[in-house]
C-alpha cells in the first residue's frame, strides 16, 4: 500500500516534522568556486518538497547560503499557509574557545537573521573537541534560551554516547541527536540506540543512503578510481566503505538490500531508509537535496509504503557479516582517525583548536612547565593541575570540577570519569603530549560498586594504549565525586 505523505514523527511538543527530512548539505557542494545558487529559484524548489509532505528542512551555518535559501523559503510559505509553517532545523558549529552568555547569544542571534524567524524549531549543537570543556557552558546556555523560547528544541549533532552521558548526569535535557546511521554504519544501534531510548532522546539519521552509494546504479559496479567520484557527500561516504571492508563488503549490503527491495516492489533505497526507521528511538532519516539538479521524492515515499519481515531482516543481517562497522563510538569520526569526513583527515583542523589549558615555564627551568586548569582548589592548595619535567609530564589526581567549581554529574561515576579523562587529555595537549604517551592511571572510587562502568570509560579512551592502571576503593572525596584520576606520561 503506498502513501500520499510521509509518516509523521511528534519530536517536542508542537514539532511534527516529516520522518524523511530534506536534508541542504549538499548546498555547500554545490556552491564549491564561490558560485551561489538562485535563492529565488532554490526556494521553490524547498517549496516543492513542501507540498508532496516532506516539509522539514536540516541545515547548518556552515552550508553555503541554506540557511538564507531557507529564510526565503518561510516567507514564500508564511505567505501561502501561515498555519501550517514546515520545520527548518539548522546547527551552530562554533570554534572551542569561551563559551560566554554573550558568545552563544551572539552565535544564535545569527541563525535568527539568516533564517528570519524569531524562534529556531529545532537548533542542533556541534563541538570540535571535548578536551575543550566550554562545550558545557555552551549547552547551559543553550538550554536558558530554550526556556525563554527563542528555541523550540535543543539538539546535538555527532555526539558519542558518553558525552551523552555527561549531559544526562548535568541534567541538562537534549532533544534530539544528529548522527551517522545507515546499513554501512551500524554503530548508533548498539550503546547509542539504548541510551536515547532511556532517556528519551531521538536520533536523527544522515548517510542513510551514503550520499547515493546505496542505489541500484553501484550494484554490482566496478570500484571507481579515485577520480571518479567528485562530489563532496561521495567522497565522504566512499571513504565509510572503505572502512568497513572495502568494496566487496558494500557489494554484499547492496546485494541483501536488492533481495528484499524485490520482495516488495520498491528501491533498494527504500530499503535502506526502512531498515534505519524501524529502530524505535529514530525520529527520522535526513535525505540530501541538490536544489536545482534532481529529486527523488516520488521514490522516497515509497520508504513509508511496507514493512520489514523477520525474513527480510535475515537477508539483511547475512548481507552485514561481511562488513564491519567503523572504528569508534557515533562521531568519533569528527575526532580521531580514522577520519570518514568529505574532506578526509581532519588532524590539521584538529591541532588548530585553541587548547583548554595554557603552560607557563617555570622560573630558571627550561625544561619544566606547570598547568593550571581553573580550579579553586588549585590556588587554594597550592598545587598544579598537570606539570612536565624534562619529557615526564604527571597530572593531578583530576576530580570532575568544571571551571571555578561546578560540579559535573553529581552522583554519575561513568559521567564524571569523562569529563575527567578529557580533562587529564587537555592537561598532557597543554605540556605537547597526547593520550597516546600516558604510562600510567591511578583511579580513586568512594563506592567500589562503580568499578565496571568506570573501568569501561577507561577502556573506551586507553584500549589501544594500554597503561599500566590502579583502581581502589577509598573512604571518600572532598566534594561530591565518586571518582578521582591521576595521570603519568612520557613524551617520545
């Protein structure tokens, strides 16, 4: 049976959007050279998805003029059917630095003009770096402007599940969170999928159908060269094939989709979209758009006319065991190697991130720096968060204090035992080290019934180093910890 719109998805409370959103990445492509597209003309083009029910819009200010498209599009639509305004999301993708109330506001404010609305449906939030703590100074805010109405629901976009986590122990509620979610890229279902479903939090899905790879027109083609794909979102999704077992392993999922499409007379895309939201805590799945070029809404539709059988999913899941999913956690993509963006390793925009801390030499010692971090207690105490002697760098028994004194996740050890780690990281990048040169952890519990979930933080951040490491249970921690760090490193 095929439907005349597509299904529907309530994602807050008065914010309906369609489960196939219009994805406006691909805008930026499409503007690569300096060449801006015909607002007027792109406009109505988002005015024709509109109409055949695909009225919700996904953006960020970092996509050429969508955002500006989009604004032109709400007047032409406010004009038509004012009651009945689609949905535009869009994302803030700061640089780390300070997070001030006037920074956020500011960054905002923006998005504002440039969409032309006094209130952004839905505005999700990107960060670089989680070794830059002020990314939790930017959600505090971000959350005071939802109250005050200025944002209708708060977002994230390529967050992993244990930052998720701290948000979560911060109490600091999130909407929604943008990540990769596609039968190529399978990680959201695992930890990710559980944790938005306890704690309600919907998943919106890109790379769906890997910027085309997953269409009839690549099964059973030969493996392009390096030059013969050009457009940005190939370019990224080719190096995800390359990441979960190459060429033939994207054969396989082509092979098992087009199985099943057959069954029920529909693309092996429909497919693809269909397998992604028919996991419960999935709002939707974001489809890109090239405004102007083509469109496929007649054969998205069709995502929303059958359903998966048992069958199909064993035709599916014996198509997945000859791939493997990328390396990592949703969005550690953004962060570490491998790096599965369109603009491939992103190591150099990496080292460019101010740093958290700074290091000051010490008096009439050329080899020796001290760090401070901020804390109260540092001054107080007198003592420094990390120091280096020579090629030896030792960081402070770390508890999870951010800034002067706000305590991180009061009562979560899992949660404070990131924000900690990420703190010790930023502490070692201040003195020119990295994770990779720690040789030692110590790990100071008040409950020694947290010893797994913290052990396992542990694990997700060393598992390739492979420290040596102490856990012990003492009889309690200044402050509401239940957990504290400490850190040896050696530079090469």
């Amino acid at each position: 049976m095929s439907l005349a719109v597509p299904e529907r998805y309530r994602l807050a409370s008065g914010l309906d959007i369609s489960r196939i959103v219009t994805g406006l990445w691909q805008v930026a492509d499409q503007e690569r050279g300096g060449q801006a597209l015909d607002r007027e003309a792109a406009a109505r083009d988002l005015a024709a998805y509109a109409r055949a029910g695909f009225d919700s819009f996904d953006m960020a200010d970092h996509y050429g003029s969508a955002e500006l498209i989009a604004g032109r599009f709400l007047q032409i639509a406010g004009t038509e059917a004012p009651a009945a305004r689609p949905a535009v999301f869009t994302k803030w993708c700061p640089s780390p630095g300070p997070m001030t109330r006037e920074v956020v506001r500011k960054g905002i404010e923006e998005r504002l003009t440039r969409l032309g609305v006094s209130r952004i449906d839905l505005l999700q939030f990107h960060w670089w770096s989680y070794e830059h703590p002020a990314w939790l100074d930017a959600m505090r805010e971000l959350s005071v402007l939802r109250d005050e109405g200025v944002i209708g629901a708060l977002g994230l976009t390529n967050f992993n599940t244990d930052h998720l986590r701290v948000l979560a122990g911060c109490e600091i509620a999130v909407d929604t969170n943008q990540v990769s979610f596609s039968v190529l890229d399978r990680r959201a279902a695992g930890d990710m999928a559980a944790f938005c479903d306890r704690h309600g939090i919907a998943l919106l899905a890109y790379g769906t159908l890997a910027g085309g790879l997953i269409s009839e027109r690549w099964l059973g083609a030969a493996e392009p060269g390096a030059g013969d794909i050009d457009d940005w979102s190939k370019m990224k999704y080719r190096r995800f094939v390359d990441a979960i077992g190459g060429w033939g392993a994207l054969q396989a999922i082509l092979g098992a989709l087009n199985t099943v499409a057959k069954r029920h007379g529909v693309s092996l895309s429909n497919v693809a979209s269909r397998w992604v939201l028919e996991h419960e805590c999935v709002a939707g799945v974001i489809v890109g758009a090239r405004l102007g070029e083509r469109e496929h809404r007649a054969d998205n539709l069709r995502a929303f006319s059958f359903a998966l059988s048992d069958n199909d999913y064993a035709v599916l899941e014996a198509g997945f065991a000859q791939s493997r999913n990328p390396p990592g956690d949703c969005g550690d993509e953004y962060r570490k190697p491998p790096f599965l963006t369109a603009s491939g390793d992103l190591s150099h925009h990496l080292k460019a991130v101010p740093k958290a801390f700074v290091a000051e030499p010490v008096a009439g010692r050329a080899d020796a720096e001290n760090v401070g971090s901020g804390s109260v207690w540092e001054g107080l105490a007198g003592y420094s968060r990390a120091v280096r002697r020579g090629k030896r760098i030792v960081v402070s028994g770390t508890t999870a204090t951010h800034g002067k004194g706000f305590s991180v996740a009061p009562g979560e050890a899992a949660a404070q035992a990131v924000y900690i780690l990420d703190k010790i990281t930023a502490s070692i990048m201040a003195l020119g080290g990295s994770l990779e040169d720690v040789v030692r952890t110590r790990i100071f519990l008040t409950d020694i019934n947290d010893w797994e979930a913290v052990a396992r933080v542990h694990g997700r951040y060393f598992g390739d180093i492979r420290p040596v490491n102490t856990l012990v249970a003492v009889a309690g921690l200044v402050g509401e910890y239940r957990v504290e760090i400490e850190a040896e490193a050696e530079l090469p």
